[in-house]
C-alpha cells in the first residue's frame, strides 16, 4: 500500500452524517497511522447489505418483493428484513447499476479537498468497500434456486462498477475492500434455516477468482471477515478463528493479484489465546494483517485481546470487531484513541 507502515484500519462504517466530516474527524485524529480511510458509509448505505436490497433489488421488474420493512427501508429485527423472490419463469436477470460508483466519485472528491488541505496525511488512499456476492444476496432470497440466478448477476455488476471506478478516479489513490460475512456464517453450520453449508466454499471460491482481477495492481485490495453485528454483535460466536483464517488464507492464495491486507475478526469477550491459535496456519506473507481487537469495552480490553493474539501471531495493525456506524458519535474520538494507542503499543 501507499502507506505500509499504517497500524489502524477502520472497517468501513463511521457514525457522523456527512462523508466530509468523516474524512477531516478520522484523518484528523488518525494522522499517518491509518493506511485508508472509508468514508463512513453514511446516509442509506449505514445499513451495510439493505443498501443493495432498497436501491437494486426492490424495484427491479423480475423481483417480487415478498416483505419490506415496516417502515421507510431500515429492519428493526431480523423479522424485518427485504425479503424478495424472482418472478416466476425467471431465468436470468440483469442490474444496470448499484450506485457504488456514483458515491465513490463524490466522496472521493470531499476526500481529495481533505487531503490537499493536510487534514489528511499524505499517502492515504480512499477506502471503498464492497459486500461479496454471497453478502448481498443470501438474507434476501432464500430460495437457492434464485440465488443461483441472482448471485452472478451481482458479481457481473459489481466487477463493472469497479471498472467504472477505476476508470474515473487514480488507482494510487484507492483501497478497495471486499467485506465478507455471511459466508463464515453458513459455513459455521446452519445458522439460518435456508443455509447450505456443504455448497458455500464453492460459492466463496467463484467471485473470489474473478473480482479481485477487476481491481489494478496500482490500487491496494484487502478483505475484511466479519461475523456480523446484526441483530447482535457478532451474529453467532465463532469458535476460534479457524475459519476466518481457512477464508484468509484462500483470498491471498487466489485472489490474481497481491492481497494487501485482511481483517479478522474478535469477539469482545474472547481474550483467550485458543481463539488465537488458527493464527499459527495464516499464510500472510506480506499481507497486512488486522485483527479487530477493539470494542466498547475500552482500551483495557483491546490490550487483552492484543496480547493473547501476540502469541500466535507478532506483527499486526489495529481494527474494531466490526464497523462501529452504529456507535454514539460522541463516542468516535474515544474509539480512535484506543485504536491509535494499541498499535502504538504493539510497535514498541
């Protein structure tokens, strides 16, 4: 990356209202030792995977939308999710766009102003995320027989969003981050009742082998592993991080082109070095690795699960468990300080 030595990566999700105050509040108080910055995922796109369901699947003519949430596009609960269905005869369907491209054009141009300006350090790229495949589409359609149309579609979308992308803003200045989480939890057992556990690492390995080759070689590429925070944090616990690794391992193995980073991630109350121990199969090479040891029991916290994962593994940067939009803004400068103050840590 543009800034290798960076120790803190924020996931994705910032809790203010505006791209700009996300890009001068965490460029500020991050200064140098963030490699990327996101722009917060605000506004509609605060609830990760809803975005994609609200603004290309819920009005498209082959989708029947079964349920939406009770009120505007935000679910209060599991039970109060997009649910849609492909309209019978179905066979293969088609999305003009995502809207991914539109947002990263404008908030790389507040991120840009930022920058010149120093509020942030030279060198750090604009960090832009995207939902797998899986992501986007499993909670949605729980018929596989409509994933298995949907899925690919999405892919294909995605991969020209990205192309859009690059072929509107500088490679150099830009992280893409491929966000994955429902696949652990399908492969964890059968969390949900629609889960095909047996089916899902082959459904990993399709979009891995062909999306991470869309991304330039100029541009950096990570992958954040998630366990989710939706309707708890994390959805389900894993048992150690054996999966995430299994996943991490495959992204840097198969990915056609230099992963820069991964991101795994830590439940707040495994500071146990069993959860740590799959660190010793991880075969990063000289992948940046994060661990996302923060979380809203401070920095006393953060230090415990540090210092257990120091065992298995010595060199690692700083990330919350998750993307922390839905904290209190008032909140943020705290998270920020833990974050800066454990890598700080580390590197001693």
């Amino acid at each position: 990356m543009a800034n290798p030595k960076g120790n803190v990566l924020l996931v994705g999700s910032v809790p203010l209202k505006t791209v700009d105050e996300v890009f001068r509040t965490c460029g500020r108080l991050l200064g140098s030792d963030v490699a990327s910055l996101p722009d917060g995922e605000v506004g509609d796109r605060s609830y990760w995977i809803v975005y994609v369901a609200y603004h290309t699947f819920f009005h498209h003519p082959s989708v029947v939308t079964l349920q939406k949430p009770n009120e505007g596009w935000k679910p209060t609960s599991m039970d109060d999710l997009f649910s849609f269905k492909l309209k019978d005869g179905v066979k293969s369907i088609r999305f003009d766009q995502l809207g991914y491209a539109e947002e990263a054009a404008k908030s790389y141009r507040a991120f840009r102003t930022a920058r010149d300006e120093g509020v942030i350090a030279k060198g750090v790229r604009f960090q832009i995320a995207f939902p797998f495949p899986q992501d986007a589409t499993f909670l949605f359609f729980h018929e596989a027989a409509d994933r298995a149309i949907v899925e690919p579609a999405y892919e294909e979308v995605l991969g020209r969003e990205i192309d859009t992308i690059f072929r509107e803003l500088p490679a150099e200045d830009l992280a893409i981050q491929f966000d994955i989480c429902t696949d652990l939890l399908e492969a964890e057992g059968s969390y949900y009742a629609w889960s095909q556990p047996e089916t899902v690492w082959e459904r990993y390995l399709r979009p891995l082998h062909n999306l991470p080759r869309h991304v330039p070689e100029k541009a950096a590429l990570g992958y954040h592993f998630c366990y989710g925070t939706f309707p708890k944090k994390p959805v389900i616990e894993p048992k150690d991080l054996g999966l995430s690794v299994k996943f991490a391992n495959a992204a840097i193995a198969e990915s056609g082109r230099h992963v820069d980073y991964v991101q795994l991630t830590v439940p707040i109350q495994r500071d146990d070095e069993a959860y740590f121990k799959p660190l010793q199969d991880l075969k990063a090479g000289d992948t940046r690795v994060f661990l996302g040891v923060v979380n809203s029991d401070g920095l006393a916290g953060a230090r415990r699960r540090a210092q257990a994962a120091r065992k298995y593994l010595k060199d690692f940067g700083i990330s919350a468990e998750c993307g922390f939009g839905r904290e209190l803004p008032e909140r943020l400068p705290e998270l920020l300080k833990i974050h800066r103050e454990v890598a700080d840590e580390l590197m001693k």
